[in-house]
C-alpha cells in the first residue's frame, strides 16, 4: 500500500479557515497517510501556508497547473521558476478542466512537460476521452492519438518520473462510476491495460506510472485501486471534506 500515490486536487476550493481544520484532522489521522504516498494539490496562492503546516510529515504538494511560458507579460499566470522557490512535488498537465475553460493543446501541455523535466518536476500528465468518444468506442484511439502526440517520436522527453493519469472525462464528478457499473469498470481496466502495452510499445512503459482520476468514491474505491498497472489516484471532489477523504482512505483494501 506504501506504493499509491493518492493526489488530492482541492481544485477551486478552500481558504485558511477550510485548510486549518482540514490538516489539523489529517495529521490526526496520520497513521493512515503513512500508507500512502499522498499529496494535496491546493489553490496555488495557498501553497506556501501549507507547506509550513505539513513540514514534519510525509505529505508532498502538487501545483495544480503551470503556464507555458517561463515570463513577460501573462497576467494572471503562474510561472514554473516561481513554483521553483517551494518544496513542490509534482504538477498536474492537461487536465480536462485546463482543456474545457481555458482551450489548452496538445501542444501547449507538451511544452509544458518539458517545462517541468528542465526544471525537475513530476509532471502529473492527464489523457482520456470525452463522453461521445466513450459512446463511439473511440476511447483507444483517443487515448492513442494523445499518447503519440506527447511521447511518440519525440525524444526529447525524458521518461524517467512522469506520471500519466487516465481521465475519461465522463467519468468526472458524475454518478457513472460507481461498483454496481461493471460495464465502465472493464472499461477502465481495458483502457489501462491498452495504456501500459502501448507505452511498452514506444519504449516507455518501464518509467511511466499510471493513475486513474473520475468519480472516485466508497463504492468503487477498492475496484478501482486494485485495478492491475494502477500506481494511486488522483480524487477530486471526494478529497474535499477531509472526514469523507479519511473514510475513503481507511475503506481500501488491497489485494
């Protein structure tokens, strides 16, 4: 168990009150995080408050994300030298959210990553389909046409230390998810199956961890945890409130 990685992505959420209390009980709990690998992935603005309340326990930060673009005139960006001056882990890339709001490329996350390897980040690289490519059956080729695109043929990549994290984003913040739904459970073991032999294709599966992100909760948790080539996860909604996240963790049971 020492070997998940849990991220917890506070997303738009929280302030000092909410992150006082919110530690104060994890470090209650401690014994349980000593099972995992965990990280919080806080509001940026946040990340220096925190840092000072975990100091003496094993628990890493994530940025939620970076801008492509070291410095100039960006406003209302965050720049990765910036993040160099915390003790920062890893960083989250193209997550679907980045895509939908803010039209984020394939390009502009493969700029990214070597961002963060040139400044020795873990990057934390979101791919998955949307919900019409999962209702079409093109999730492989979805998945494959964004693997390609930031791995395949492009060498400047350093494998060792990424992290690629399965999102199908249909699975995010929705109820499809959940243990009586085997359907979208072969789903997602089919598709992590695909992800590792593929990366083992291109040369890159011996480096790569893979994690899976949407909708985790008490009901599929474990399914999901102990699915095989499965290093951790990454929880949003369900890491919110820290006595349901505490819950969560003490209901895993692996195999």
């Amino acid at each position: 168990m020492k070997h998940k990685l849990i991220i917890c992505n506070w997303k738009l959420n929280g302030n000092k009150n909410f992150i006082k209390k919110y530690i104060k009980y994890l470090i209650k709990n401690y014994f349980i995080l000593n099972l995992f690998k965990l990280s919080i992935a806080p509001p940026i603005i946040y990340i220096d408050y925190i840092s000072k309340l975990i100091k003496n326990y094993n628990i890493t930060l994530t940025v939620q994300n970076i801008d492509k673009h070291i410095q100039g005139a960006y406003t209302g960006e965050i720049s990765i030298k910036m993040i160099k001056d915390f003790n920062i882990k890893y960083i989250i890339l193209g997550h679907s959210e980045q895509i939908k709001y803010h039209n984020e490329t394939l390009k502009d996350i493969f700029k990214k990553i070597i961002l963060l390897q040139k400044y020795n980040f873990v990057p934390i690289i979101c791919i998955g389909e949307n919900y019409n490519e999962y209702k079409n059956k093109l999730s492989i080729k979805t998945c494959k046409k964004q693997i390609n695109y930031l791995f395949k043929n492009n060498n400047i990549i350093n494998n060792k230390n990424i992290i690629l994290a399965y999102e199908p984003i249909w699975a995010i913040n929705s109820k499809n998810n959940n243990k009586s739904n085997l359907l979208n459970i072969k789903h997602i073991t089919k598709i992590i199956k695909f992800i590792k032999n593929y990366l083992n294709k291109i040369n890159y599966n011996k480096n790569i961890k893979i994690i899976y992100g949407g909708s985790v909760n008490t009901d599929n948790i474990n399914i999901l945890i102990n699915i095989k080539n499965i290093s951790g996860l990454l929880i949003g909604t369900a890491s919110w409130n820290i006595k349901n996240f505490i819950f969560l963790l003490k209901s895993i049971k692996l195999k």
